[in-house]
C-alpha cells in the first residue's frame, strides 16, 4: 500500500508509510511522448465524459487499481504519473501547479482524450485538478475531491502547526518528485489570483476516520477545509465516508463509484 505527505490530518501516518508504493498494475498501461516528455499513463474504456484522475502526493497511479477498472465500463478512464512517478521522466518537473495542470492538460489531448473531463483528484492530487477546472472550465464537467488537500492548508499549517510543517519539508527534500514539494507550500499564493471555480457539479469526499497522532483542533480544520472546498460551487455535495480513512477509494471503493457514476449520470441527462 502506499501513502502519501499532505500537511493536515493525512501528514501523521504518512510520514511512516511515505516511501512505499503501490503493487497493483493498472490495465491499458503504456509510456507516451507528449511534448518532448515521457509520460506514464493508463486508459480504458469509452465514452464521455472521460474520468481524469489525479493521484495524491507519494502514490503513482497504480493507487487508483481499486476503482479503475470497473469506472472503465462505464465510459473512458485516463489516469497518469507526474514526472518523477513510476516511469515518468522526472526532468521536465514543473514549478507551479498551474504547469502541473498545464501539462496534463496536453498529456490528454496528445494522447487523443478530448474534452468533456470528469475530474478525480484525491488529496494533494485535489489541489491540481482544482487548478485545472478553473484554467480550462469549458472542457470540465464536473469535479470530485476525495479528502482533498485545500489551497491554504500548508500555509495554515506553516503558522500554526511548525514542527509538522518542519517535518513535511526535511520528508520532501530529497527523491525525483521534491519538486511537488515547493510547489505545494506556496499554492495559496498562486489560487489568491487564479479565476474563480466554475459553476459545475462538485462532489467533495471526505474521510470520516481521524489519523494517527490527529488532535480534535486539527480534526476540526480539515473538517472546516473540506466544507469550504465544498463551497466552492452551488452546485456542490459534501458527504462525509462513514468508516473510511484518508484513502477512500480503497477503504471504501463502492461509495467512490457510486457518486462518479451517478455524477455521470447526471452529466449525460442533463
């Protein structure tokens, strides 16, 4: 199992499990050139709007094995690694999330995925695909953040809880994709003057299990976080995963599918 470091309540048990990675493949696996880049990806499936996941800080996309295959049935899948993940070269690292966004944006139309996009990103891997919706809201349809980092949450942490925010920064610097980590402490810098999320369905995913080490204070600004990242659209559902930790995709895979498929639903009727 892996897992990833996200300042908050998933930073706790992460720095013990920071390191490992996921054994479990993903089907339609291949490694492409997009833009002078070598990408790791994976896709399955047809039909629209295509489901476009984004993985957290520290797993590859093998993490999204629990639900991957069986969303692929019901319409096209695309998932991928940042550079410094799995085989993706790690010299093309971006320095912003908006690059990060930015070149996902151009792994999916080189590699012949067209909009509409039905965006999936947990944790960390929430921050990017929040970026995205708002840099390119004509191609989103809808958005769902499972335990999703928010924009200010490692600067709230910075001021407020240092010694984890030294931790997460001695954890990060080092390996291919320390570049994820700088980009992640000055990202609220970057969403105080990005456009405003668009009017699309929204559905925020949050763990009900509290981490290892989790203070009720801390509890209670990642709940507070979660809520405003769910205010973020009126169109938007919050619902809390009773008996799911941090990684509610495998802890609790059939409530993961359920809101996508029915978010697809919805897109396809309306």
């Amino acid at each position: 199992m892996s897992n990833e470091l996200v300042i908050g309540r998933p930073v706790i048990g992460s720095l013990l499990l920071l390191f490992l990675s996921g054994c479990a493949g993903l089907p339609g696996a291949s490694l492409e050139e997009v833009q002078g880049r070598k990408v790791d990806i994976a896709a399955k499936g047809a039909g629209s709007p295509v489901i476009v996941f984004e993985s957290g800080m520290g797993p590859t996309m093998s993490t999204w094995a629990p639900i991957f295959d069986s969303l692929s049935k019901e319409t096209r899948v695309f998932s991928y690694n940042r550079p410094g993940y799995g085989r993706s070269r790690a010299g093309s690292a971006p320095a912003t999330a908006r690059e990060i966004a930015q070149q996902l944006h151009q792994n999916l139309l080189d590699t012949g995925h067209n909009p509409p996009y039905l965006l999936v990103g947990h944790s960390a891997g929430g921050i990017y695909v929040n970026l995205f919706a708002r840099l390119y809201p004509k191609e989103v349809s809808g958005v769902v953040l499972i335990d999703s980092t928010h924009p200010s949450q490692f600067e709230y942490f910075r001021k407020e809880r240092p010694l984890l925010y030294s931790m997460f920064t001695t954890t990060t610097a080092l390996g291919r994709t320390r570049y994820e980590a700088s980009i992640l402490k000055g990202v609220h810098n970057e969403f105080s003057t990005i456009e405003p999320f668009p009017e699309i369905p929204l559905v925020v995913l949050t763990a009900e299990k509290s981490s290892l080490f989790e203070t009720r204070e801390m509890r209670e600004k990642w709940l507070e976080f979660q809520r405003d990242l769910a205010q973020m659209s009126s169109k938007a559902k919050h619902r809390v995963v009773g008996g799911s930790g941090h990684f509610i995709y495998r802890d609790k895979p059939g409530v993961v599918m359920e809101e996508i498929t029915a978010l697809i639903d919805q897109l396809r009727n309306d």
